[in-house]
C-alpha cells in the first residue's frame, strides 16, 4: 500500500491516494505513515478528511506528531486540537518540547487552553493526566427520555456514552447509569430510580497503577474522577487503561532485567540513551559482585586444602540465582496484579519455604547421587555440595519471595528486587553457606 501512495502523489493524483487511504482504518493508516518519509507523512496526512486527521494523529508517533506541528499552519493546527479529544491532545503536548506546546496553545480557544493547562498541572502517571472531560453527565430528576434527549444533543462530541454519570448542582457524584439500561426503561422512569448508587471511583491525584488494578478488578469500561470534594472532573476510558497497562509492564520488565525504565521505542532510541539506561545499575551490580569475591578470599585456605570445591561453586550459585529469580518473579507479577498484599508477606514466605523445601530436596539428591557415583567424588565432599545445594534453595526461595513485599513496603518498586539484584545476593549466601558446610564437614 505504501507503495501505491507514493506513485499516486509522484504522478499528482492526490484525489485516488485520498480514496485508496479512506477505505482503511484510522489505525492501519497511522501504521502506514510510520513507514514513509516525513514529505510523504505531510502529504497524506494534509489530504485526509479534518476529522480523520485528528484521529490518525492521535495513533502516531509523537517523533511524527511534533514533525506535523512544526511543519503545518496555525489554521491546521487549530483544526486538529479542535478534532482530538482531550486526552489525546494532553497526552501529545505531554511528550512536546516547550516551542511546539507554545504554537498549539496559542491556536486553541481560552476555554480549551486554560483546561490544556489545568491537565498539564497534574503529576504526571495520576489521574488527573489521564482522564478526559468528555462524558456525559446527568441530573437525576430527568426521566429517561429527557436523559435520552440528552445524550442526542451533546454526546456526538463525547467520548463514550456507554455508561453516563448522575450529578448534582454542585457536580458531585450521586451515580451511574448505562446507555443499555437508559435504552430498555420506561420513557417516563426518573434517573434516580434506575442509576447505581454504588458506584466506583478514583480521584485526580491516584496513581496510574491503581486505576489498572481496579478496572481490571472490576471490569470496567470507564470510570469516574473526582476531586478532593468527590466532585465529578473527569472520566478515564478503557483504551488509555491498556496503554497504562502496556507501559507499567513495560517498565516492570526493564527494571526487572536491571535497567532504567524508558518510554522510548527500542528502534527510536540513541545508543548513548540505551547505554547510560543500562550502565548504571550494571556498575552497582559490579560493584555489589565485590561481596563474594571477597567470601572466596575469607575460604582461600578451604580452597586451598581441597581444591575441588571450586569446581561446583558455579552451580551453587547459578542455581541460587535461579531459584531466588523465579519466587521473585512471582511474587512482582502477583503484586502487579494486586494478588499479594503487603499483609501477605508471612504468607508468602510460608508458602516459598514449603516449596523450597521439595524442589531443595529433589536437587540435592540428584546432585549427590550425579556427583557421588558417576564423578566418583568422595563421600565427604558430595554431602556438603548436595547439603549447600539444599540450604542455598531453601534461602533462595524465601529471599526471592520476601525482598519485593519488603521493598514496597519500604515506598521502592518491587521490579527492582528481580533477577539481577536477586542473583547477587543469593550468590553470597550460596557462597557462604557452601563454604560454611565445607569447612564443618570437611574439618578444616
């Protein structure tokens, strides 16, 4: 298709590019421009109809939307911040440095820039900077075809009508109401007999991660913000929830493979950023690896008197390791999905030591018999690596599991608890614990 296009607009048949580009949909079209020139961008994009303009800008990327700002008129501009809804229009000037937020601003309404300002104000990740104020609100002395009547003159602008939001004269929440129930009542039914008083809501300052928690716990489609005094602001939508989902999992896994958290896509970001995003906690990692180096040389004279006790200190280690990444693996994931509480951390280590103990066991005899009876180590030496192989699970799984619930409770993020920072601390005490039953076992 991308093709196509270009002969289209080389040979000046902008009209059939139009037609070709108009029978796609909005997210295709924004997938398409990710693969053209910025003059080609530039093209297509000025030849699509006004409101598919502003939806197809809302879908690409924010490299392509700052190319379009800066290089179209102060009249297309308008245009576009009068089409996107709120929310898409914060979420661009979010990203935008201070020269393109200025040239749209300037071609917005006082009405739209002073609630453009308003947003921009709230913490970034909050609700206050994802919610939209397009949504339907209702009083619940209306009857349902009043409501109905409503929802037809004012909720073309909007962005659901799905559910809509019973309030007073003074804009605090009093309920729910969904198109479908509105749809299936009596004309004459009042609003107050048929919203849902028990309704479910966040306010302007929670944060991002909350909001995915309780839509996924409860289902939703939408849900209600409210300020300090639970007056309705605003709605936040399930189409940003997914994008806050696809974010905090993706923070979660580079915080998790020991690196600094970036938002940038992998193809869109400059070596120097992808080298200082990991640089940093490769250095303390390093520098914390420091810690069994200097267990092996406190044992120098264990190794010394049988040296091969070096020969296994690889599989302790890489064992504990595993075994410590895999509990703490869970254990984020479960917290991310509101699973496990901070109150559960007895539970949780409960439950590892359990598990620590079978997998602990069934590893220990599977080395002891590997190491004793094919390597034909001698019996004094297969003990203390099967024991140590035992120890260094059991500890493994129940560092593994407790270290995540420990730092949130400590107000850190728990993805920093995983793999890497895991294997460091289990391989010194796997080290420890290893040459500890060396030294017993072995009498020196």
């Amino acid at each position: 298709m991308a093709d196509i296009l270009i002969d289209l607009i080389r040979q000046n048949k902008f009209q059939q590019a139009r037609n070709e580009i108009l029978r796609m949909n909005v997210v295709d079209i924004a997938q398409l421009l990710e693969e053209l020139s910025n003059e080609h961008v530039l093209i297509i994009f000025r030849i699509l109809p006004k409101e598919m303009a502003a939806e197809v800008f809302s879908y690409i990327s924010f490299d392509q939307q700052r190319y379009i700002i800066e290089s179209i008129t102060d009249k297309e501009v308008q245009s576009i911040v009068d089409e996107l809804f709120l929310d898409d229009a914060i979420d661009f000037l979010e990203e935008m440095p201070a020269n393109i937020v200025k040239k749209v601003l300037k071609n917005t309404d006082e009405a739209t820039r002073k609630l453009i300002n308003q947003f921009l104000n709230y913490p970034e990740s909050s609700a206050g900077s994802i919610m939209t104020i397009e949504y339907v609100d209702l009083k619940k002395e209306m009857t349902v075809d009043q409501a109905l009547g409503h929802i037809r003159k004012t909720g073309v602008d909007k962005e659901t009508i799905n559910t809509c939001y019973v309030i007073d004269s003074n804009r605090k929440l009093e309920g729910i109401v969904s198109i479908r129930k509105l749809i299936l009542s009596d004309g004459e039914t009042l609003i107050k007999d048929i919203m849902n008083t028990d309704k479910i809501f966040i306010h302007t300052l929670d944060d991002q991660e909350k909001i995915a928690m309780l839509f996924k716990k409860y289902d939703l489609l939408s849900m209600p913000v409210v300020d300090n005094e639970n007056r309705l602001v605003g709605i936040i939508t399930i189409d940003d929830v997914v994008d806050i989902i696809d974010q905090e999992n993706t923070e979660d896994f580079q915080k998790m493979a020991g690196m600094q958290p970036s938002e940038q896509e992998y193809l869109k970001t400059s070596i120097g950023t992808l080298a200082k995003n990991r640089i940093i906690w490769l250095l303390v990692l390093m520098i914390s690896a420091t810690f069994t180096g200097n267990i092996i040389r406190g044992f120098e004279d264990v190794l010394q008197a049988v040296v091969i006790l070096a020969a296994f200190i690889p599989m302790l280690m890489d064992t504990g390791g595993n075994a410590g990444s895999q509990s703490s693996t869970m254990i984020i994931r479960g917290m991310a999905l509101g699973e496990i509480e901070l109150s559960d951390m007895a539970k949780v280590v409960w439950k590892e030591l359990q598990v620590s103990l079978i997998v602990g066991t069934a590893l220990a005899v599977f080395n002891f018999i590997r190491i004793y009876f094919f390597e034909r180590v001698q019996f004094e030496i297969a003990l203390t690596v099967a024991l140590s192989l035992f120890l260094t699970v059991v500890l493994a799984k129940v560092i593994g599991g407790a270290l995540p619930i420990a730092a949130k409770k400590l107000k850190l993020d728990p993805a920093i608890m995983a793999s890497p920072l895991i294997t460091t601390i289990v391989d010194a005490v796997a080290l420890i614990a290893y040459f500890s039953m060396a030294s017993w076992f072995l009498g020196l």
